[in-house]
C-alpha cells in the first residue's frame, strides 16, 4: 500500500519525529510504500495565498503552487498524520496543509445544486493519526470535547472520502510521560499498524 505520512513539528528530536520514525519503519516493514512529507523539514508554506482564496471556487481550481503535494496526495492509498496537539488543536503548519492542499478539485468538488461538497480523495482509504497532547484524557475529551479527534474525522476525512478508516491514537498527557510510557506508546504504534489494511 502507498501511505503519505505527513510530519509536523519543528525539531527533529521531538518524541512526534520518533513516532514518525516508527511509523516509516513499521510499515515499511510489513510491505508498505512510504512517503515521508516533512512539513517543516519541505519548508511548507502554511498560507494560503490571495490568489488562492479569490480563485476559490474557480474551475478548475489553481493548484500550482502546491502541485508536487498535491500529487503525492492523489497518490496515496493511505495517509498518516504525525503531530503534537497544541492549544487543543493542530499545529499551524498541518491546518495550512489541509487549507492549501485538500482543496476543490483535489480532496472535493463543489455541488452547484445543493451547495454540498463531493468527495474526491477515494483514493486515500485508511485516514490516521498519530498525536500527543499535554493534557490528560479527561481533560482532552470530557472538558475540551476532543476538538482534534472530532475536526478530523467529521470535518476533514469523511468530506473527503465517505467509506475512509479513520482512527486516531494519542498519547496523553505528554508533559509529564516517563520514558517507559513513551516507549510504551510506541509499541502500540506498532501494533495498531499491523492492522493497516487487514480490516
């Protein structure tokens, strides 16, 4: 299977490049082709561009200056997301990355009867994240109402592709985890890629 696995955060060190790390090697492992997309190690810009939004809803859709992402997008069968939740939310450069590159034309089209939008990313079948927050569960989820978890899956994945698998691991309450619970956790990284397409 071809998988996209998108990274983002600023320091190669970060436990978030150690997860990615993991996920490469895993799946490369088992058979999987990889595409490592390094946001911030690509020098991605975040933006979107004033040509972009005024051609909005343009046919087609200007996607130039995104094309190499963009192609590596479409062709992918599975994508994975590496990232750290920050203020209960993605990290600027991954929020940029679905602004400029899951745009009309690539991830969906607009429906000029109804004004929904059609899903057009069928490509990607499995939709993953793998993320870290500071916070405990509890927190993330009965206080906050797991913002991430929820923007994802219904705002971004299913728009995208109906029938896609969509699941997210995380690891809790990052800032106080010992290394046994870091390594921990990447062992349930790996167990629940070996799973990856079987289901």
């Amino acid at each position: 299977m071809r998988v996209l696995l998108v990274l983002a955060h600023p320091l190669p060190e970060s436990y978030a490049a150690s997860v990615a790390k993991t996920v490469r090697e895993t799946l490369e492992a088992g058979g999987h082709s990889v595409d490592l997309l390094d946001l911030y190690a690509e020098n991605f810009d975040p933006r979107l561009t004033e040509k972009e939004r005024r051609g909005y809803f343009d046919e087609p859709y200007d996607t130039s200056d995104v094309a190499g992402i963009v192609a590596r997008l479409q062709a992918a069968e599975a994508l994975i997301l590496v990232f750290p939740q920050w203020w209960f939310n993605l990290p600027a450069v991954l929020k940029g990355f679905f602004d400029r590159a899951f745009a009309p034309g690539v991830a969906f089209r607009h429906d000029k009867a109804g004004g929904r939008i059609i899903p057009l990313l069928t490509n990607i079948r499995h939709f993953w994240a793998f993320t870290t927050t500071g916070s405990p569960w509890w927190v993330v989820k009965f206080y906050m109402g797991d913002p991430v978890r929820r923007q994802l899956k219904r705002g971004i994945a299913i728009f995208c592709n109906k029938r896609v698998d969509f699941r997210l691991l995380a690891l809790h309450d990052m800032d106080r985890a010992t290394d046994e619970k870091r390594k921990a956790h990447l062992e349930r990284v790996k167990a629940a890629l070996q799973r990856l397409g079987k289901a």
